[in-house]
C-alpha cells in the first residue's frame, strides 16, 4: 500500500477551502502530503487550515481570485518560494453562469472561460515549466465533468469549457509525458456539497437523481478525494490523459443527464 502514500509531497489545490476541493484536500492530507490551498475567501481558507491541521501535516493558504489569469504565473511564484516546490496541483476551482445560449453575454462567456479553462491552462503551465526546469516529476489532476462528454440545456458555457478540460488534459499528457509529468483529470458526478444543496433539497430532483444513478445516491466529497489520492500517488504512475469519471455509474446509462 506504500504505492498509494504521499509522504514528503505538496499538493497544491485550487477553491480547496471547500466541497470537492476540502474532499480533495483532507484526502491528500490523510495519505501524507502537506497541502496548499488557494481559493477567494480569507475566512474560508482559515476554516479549512483549521480543519486540515489535525493532520499534523504543513497547511499553507493564499487567497486569491483564479479569474485574475494574468497573475497566475506571479502568485505560483511566491508559492514555490514559500514552499520549496509543488509535487502535485489539482485545478479544483470553477464556476459558471446558467442561460439560454441565445442570451448568454460575452462577460458571461468570458467569466466561464477564463475561470474553467484558462486559468487551468496558466496554472498547468506554471507548474509545467518549474517541474521541467529542475527534471523532477510531477502530478495534475484537473477537474473535468459528467459535461466533458455530455450537456445539458441552458449550460453552454460551461460545457464549453469543461470540454476543453478534457482536451487540455490530453494534450498536455502528451507533450510532458517525456518529463514524468502525469496529467489526468476526474469527472465528478453529482455531488453533495453546500454548492448543490438547492438541487439536493430538491425532492423531485433528489428522487430523479438516485433512480437514474446506477448505485442509487449522491456522491460525497470524500469520493473524489480517493480518486484525487490514487492519481496523485505511484499507483498511477502508467495512467496519462484519462478522464476518471467518479459518478455512481450515471454516464453508463441510456439517456440525457439533466
């Protein structure tokens, strides 16, 4: 089972103060790694250092908004300086903005975009050249969607964006996999975090949900974390440029997700 440890690693994760990015966090930190948590809010950050430091492992937090793409490359910078190197980055952080495609706005597709894709692609290729540049290995786990490989209505955006995830992750598999730089992403299903509590709340939705999942529920944060562990860790040394889709089965089934 040491092939799955992370001792003496640092995962960095974005819009790691909570959901599927703590999921990831406190996942990563249970199998040994020091964490470096990178989202918007201050006081979210400190809750979730908090909550992390039980682990007794190194937690560092920065606050900052993914959407500011161009400063990307300058905060990594003051990361690598404070923690002497990254070993694995997990590109958590997202939104999107919801609408009929004919009404979607240019601030909206620009938000979804940037946020979902090209802060992904900035941070990717941080992360990329320093690896490169000291010839040591390295770890990425992008995180895709069920609307990598599917849609559903009113989601233009953001379907957009998390198919270029799933080709942004290949592409980049192939051109750093001549430095052991593994690139692969997961694809959650639905789940249950603050963030979809409205769906989850939801009867007819919840009822809907779990009579279309294959195993019958919602997936929790904690069920990422595991796929984010295996990813990141030896076990995975042979895996480049796959999606793994942790979704109780649901993209297996005949019909539309929505």
């Amino acid at each position: 089972m040491e092939q799955f440890r992370l001792n003496n690693k640092i995962s960095l994760i974005t819009g790691g103060s909570r959901g599927i990015g703590f999921g990831i966090a406190s996942a990563l930190a249970a199998a040994g790694s020091d964490i470096v948590l990178v989202a918007r809010t201050e006081a979210q950050l400190e809750h979730a250092k908090e909550k992390l430091s039980r682990s007794k492992h190194k937690i560092w937090t920065y606050p900052y908004d993914m959407n500011n793409v161009d400063g990307i490359h300058d905060i990594y910078a003051g990361i690598l300086a404070d923690t002497g190197g990254i070993d694995v980055l997990v590109n958590n952080a997202g939104g999107t903005r919801r609408g009929p495609a004919e009404s979607i706005t240019a601030e909206d597709w620009n938000f979804v975009i940037n946020l979902n894709l090209s802060a992904v692609f900035a941070l990717c290729q941080a992360f990329g050249k320093e690896r490169i540049k000291n010839g040591k290995k390295g770890k990425i786990i992008n995180i895709a969607s069920l609307m990598s490989d599917t849609v559903r209505e009113d989601n233009a955006p953001y379907a957009a964006s998390k198919g270029g995830i799933r080709q942004l992750t290949k592409a980049l598999a192939v051109d750093w996999a001549k430095y052991d730089i593994n690139v692969n992403a997961i694809g959650p299903g639905f789940i249950r975090t603050e963030l979809t509590r409205p769906l989850w709340e939801d009867e007819m939705f919840d009822s809907w949900l779990k009579r279309k999942t294959p195993q019958g529920r919602w997936g929790n944060p904690s069920d990422i974390g595991s796929a984010a562990v295996f990813l990141a860790s030896p076990a995975s040394d042979y895996i480049t440029g796959q999606i793994l889709y942790v979704d109780g089965g649901l993209l297996s089934t005949f019909g539309p997700v929505y």
